[in-house]
C-alpha cells in the first residue's frame, strides 16, 4: 500500500485560503456541508482530518459530522487518489459478466487491491456499485474514460495507455 503522503505538501497556504472562501460562501447556505466537501476534495484531492476540521470550525458543527457524512457517500475520499483512478464495476451486470476476474488481472497488475494506490502515486484501484454501463458490461473507467465489454486480457493494453 502506497504510504500516506505528508498532508503539509498539500495543505499549502493558497490552497488553505480558498477552503476559507469556499467555507465563506456557503456557511449561510441551508445544507452546506455537503457542497463545500464537495469543493475540497476538488481543492485538495481528497480531504484529510486537518481539511475536515476546518470545515467542521468554518460551519460550526462538529469533527464527527463532517466526518460521519465524508464517510457515508463513497464519492468522498479520506486518502490520496493516484493520477488514474480505476473503478470496477462490480454491480449485477458486470459481476455476472466477469467484472471480479478484471479486477483481479488489476490488481495482480498493479500490485495493489481495490481501496489502495500504487507506491509512485500514479494508479487507484476502487471497485464500486453500478456506473450506469450495464450494456457495456462489464465496465471499467479510468479518470472519466470508460471502457466496455472489459475483459481481463485486455487491462493491459488499456493500462499502457497511462504509462
């Protein structure tokens, strides 16, 4: 598993000032916890304890519900993200049409499971429910280029592409 990167190098003061503002703009707004988790994970990749703090300060409600809901939408992301993002479809359609076997020639691929990123920072492996696909199934996307009808043979060729 790829180590945890130093939260100093993104948590830079640009970065940290723009939380402040995207905090601003939306602390007077009904429900604005979800928009601005949205927004930081956009800011930051993904949204560390120190980010949640600050949000959770910036609203005035606490760690543990910023955290609570980071954790229940899985479009949130408590850990670094590699440059490409791999999700697996693993839901009906593409399970029944062999989704698990290319997950499986991933991972053996890549050296990683589903939930973690590559050493270098370059590759994420995530499985997840439905994309959407199902006539394409089984689906794979990287980033936000899918790819259909996925077979195991083929993770590589398409892996070289990102290389």
């Amino acid at each position: 598993m790829a180590e945890k990167k130093c939260c100093c190098c993104e948590l830079n003061s640009e970065k940290l000032k723009r939380l402040d503002q995207i905090i601003e703009e939306h602390k007077t707004m009904e429900g604005a916890l979800i928009p601005v988790l949205h927004e930081a994970q956009e800011l930051f990749g993904y949204l560390p304890e120190q980010v949640q703090q600050k949000i959770a300060t910036g609203l005035g409600c606490s760690l543990a519900e910023v955290f609570g809901v980071a954790t229940f939408y899985s479009r949130f992301t408590l850990e670094p993200k590699g440059k490409y993002n791999i999700q697996v479809c693993l839901g009906t359609a593409c399970y029944v049409k062999g989704a698990d076997k290319v997950l499986e020639k991933l991972e053996q691929l890549l050296g990683i499971k589903a939930g973690q990123t590559t050493e270098d920072g370059k590759f994420s492996i995530q499985d997840t429910r439905c994309v959407g696909a199902c006539g394409l199934a089984p689906v794979m996307v990287i980033n936000d280029e899918v790819y259909g009808k996925m077979t195991p043979d083929m993770v590589e060729g398409i892996l070289a592409k990102y290389n």
